[in-house]
C-alpha cells in the first residue's frame, strides 16, 4: 500500500504511526511537509519526506481581503502549494492508496483535485466558536464581539475538509463534541497514541538543572510543561500562586519547561515581550535557586524532567489537551489538573490525579503541599494504568489505525 502523509510540521501527530507503517514492509511511505520546518530533521527509517515551498505571504497579500477571510486565503495558498508539489509527485509515478492529512492549515483542501481515487483521512483537532469553550472562557482577556463573528469564519477550511474526506479522526471524545454534531458519524476519536515503552515511570531518573544541580525522584519538585508560556495553558495562574507556594514549602524546586512564544490566545499585555516577563513584572522574579526555566528542552531531558517530579501541574481551557499532561501520567506523575473538560475526560478526581478549578490559586498551593505529604503510589500507577488502557500505541491506536487503512 502506497500511503502519503501530509502535516506542515510533520512528523507532528503521525510520527508513531508513519513509523510503524514503514517498518511494515508492506508500505510505501512518503510525508510532505513546509520545506522550512522539515529541512534538516531526522526521520524514521523508511519515511521518505518531501517538502513544499509555504510561501511568506507578499505585500500586496490579504491587503484587500477581509480581515475575517486573511487566514482562510492564507490557507488556500498553501493548498495550492501543496497541490503543485502533489502534482509533481503524481509525475514522478506515486499515486497514493491513503491520505492522511492534518487540514488545520489548508494542506488537503485539494488533495481529492489531485488524486481522486485516494481515500482521504483527516485529523480534526478543534472546532473554533465564540462560547462554550475557550474563547470568553478567562475574563482576565476579554473578546468582542468581532472576535467572535471572525471566529465562525475560522472554521472555513476544517468545513471544506469535512466534506471532502472520506474519514476524520480526533484525538479525545470532547474534541469532537465540538464540531457540529450532525459531522460526528464521519469523525472517529483515536488519539495519536504515547509510545509506553519510553515514557514509563524510572525511580533512578536524574534530571540536571540549568545551573548544574542534579533532582532525583528524592527531591520535593513541582513541574509546570508547556509548549508555550501563556493563559492557555494556566501560566499567569500558576506563576501567581508560586510565592505563597514556596513560602509555605521552603525545600520546594519548581522547574518550568516551555518557550515564551504565543501558540494560542493573544499577545502579552504591552509592552512585555512575553507572558513571561509581564508576570514577573507584575510579581517579581522568583527566586532562581529555586523556580527554574529550562526553555524547550531535548525530548530525553523533558522525559526524566517528568520521571523526577512530585507533582505536575496541569492547567488548560476548555481546549486541545496537551500530550504533556498525557506524557506525564504515562510516566507515573502525581498531576493536579484543572476541572476542564479535557482534563476531565482522563484524569478522575482522587482517582489518578487530583482537580482544582483552573483560576483557584489557594486551591492551586494547597493541591500541591497536599500531594507532596501524601502517599501518592496509588494516585500514580492508576495515572499511568489510564493512559496504557486507553492510548497505548502498540495496544491499541495501531490495530485501529491499521483497521481504518484497511491493512488487517
């Protein structure tokens, strides 16, 4: 079987899975993605990766469009991109049986224009609207109503993309609770999968900070991981919940993994550069002996970050759950997660991890010096049970996965 994978960041959500269909023997694997992001990157043996120019948009660019129709004409000219280098690819004589495409950026509007025949399989990660999820969900960042009539608009290329797959796929139920319902029947939910072999709980972790100390699973530490340091994912909630938190636990070490860029939501407040500064201008800088930030980090360092922590704190609007919450229940972490629904959809109150409302600072502090002088053993091999009964990889997204491409 001949299958094309198409992600602009790939490998992205379909790095276990490419891999595991080139190593079949029976696959012809090939990926394509922006040339600027996939240059230069290592890949599983076997996954032969292309990639297509995604053009800077020009000057004259959206100039005269609406404001509300900017990113969908910057996601129709990566369509075409991406349609040219299909194109060459059909010339060259490959003509994939299967396209699996991530569509959030246009990349399979033209894919079915282009070969036909192929069956089309789409991942479908969130439905944007201007209530009832994260949009007007932290009053501390306000929209208008502009906002929410533009995010309507927003949701033109996952439409399109709707239409003309023949599958779509989401990672968790609530995800795909929030297309429009009468789209639910074509969206199956299959989560990406966490490869528990590597991601597994190692009492012998060391994991080394910035300034030379080595934390082992004896020392008290607080983990905070996110891609990006921002209201998303809680930051201004835990970053002010940080100095009564270490007053109260003086042996304490937090470390904060994550770059201090903006994936989602808006910019700082002005004239901070980052979400970071504008917090520890509002607050001061914690103390750096104590509260550590690593920036991105290696994906080996981040897996014994996790293997080393105490507790991991994760916070998120009602919005795409990060693989780091997942990530970090696969390796045994005690997590204190906020009462949202995608945390919820895993995490089971004094079950496997503990909640708290995602703005309760109190409840925040007390969460964590509560875990740190509990027995959590428990709390984290049914953390960890959770994941390997619902997302594990090898056990049970593959034999799915392989299901839906018709390869059983």
């Amino acid at each position: 079987m001949r299958l094309l994978f198409i992600h602009q960041n790939f490998p992205g959500q379909f790095k276990l899975l490419s891999a595991a269909l080139a190593a079949r023997g029976d696959c012809e694997v090939v990926a394509l993605g922006s040339a600027e992001r996939v240059r230069g990157r290592t890949y599983a043996r076997g996954v032969k990766v292309l990639g297509y120019p995604d053009r800077a948009p020009g000057p004259e660019d959206g100039r005269h469009t609406h404001h509300y129709l900017r990113e969908h004409e910057r996601a129709v000219r990566r369509g075409q991109d991406v349609a040219r280098a299909l194109l060459e690819l059909h010339r060259k004589g490959f003509t994939p049986d299967v396209v699996v495409a991530h569509p959030g950026w246009g990349e399979s509007l033209f894919v079915k224009d282009v070969f036909p025949r192929a069956r089309l399989i789409n991942l479908f990660e969130f439905f944007y609207a201007g209530n009832g999820a994260d949009v007007g969900f932290d009053a501390e960042f306000p929209v208008n109503e502009d906002d929410r009539l533009r995010l309507r608009i927003k949701n033109n290329t996952q439409l399109q993309a709707l239409a003309y797959c023949d599958q779509g796929l989401s990672p968790t139920q609530w995800q795909r609770s929030r297309f429009p319902e009468r789209f639910h029947p074509l969206i199956e939910v299959l989560h990406e999968g966490l490869d528990l072999t590597h991601l597994r709980p190692n009492p012998d972790a060391r994991f080394t900070l910035p300034n030379g100390r080595v934390l082992s699973r004896g020392d008290r530490v607080l983990t905070y991981v996110a891609r990006n340091l921002e209201p998303y994912r809680g930051f201004h909630v835990f970053m002010r919940a940080l100095p009564q938190l270490l007053a109260r636990e003086p042996d304490l070490q937090v470390v904060v993994a994550g770059a201090t860029g903006v994936s989602y939501g808006s910019a700082p407040p002005k004239p901070h550069a980052t979400h970071l500064d504008w917090l520890v201008a509002e607050g001061g800088r914690p103390d750096p002996e104590r509260v550590h930030f690593t920036g991105p980090l290696p994906y080996g360092e981040y897996v014994k970050l996790l293997q080393v922590s105490s507790v991991h704190c994760y916070l998120t609007y009602p919005f795409v759950l990060s693989w780091s919450m997942l990530e970090a229940m696969a390796c045994g972490c005690a997590v204190l997660g906020s009462a949202t629904p995608p945390v919820q959809e895993f995490i089971e109150d004094g079950v496997n991890g503990r909640l708290l409302d995602f703005f309760d600072q109190a409840a925040l502090r007390d969460g964590v010096s509560r875990l740190l002088r509990e027995d959590t053993r428990a709390l984290r091999e049914r953390a960890r049970a959770t994941v390997a009964e619902r997302i594990d990889f090898h056990r049970h997204v593959l034999p799915r996965a392989l299901q839906l491409l018709g390869l059983t």
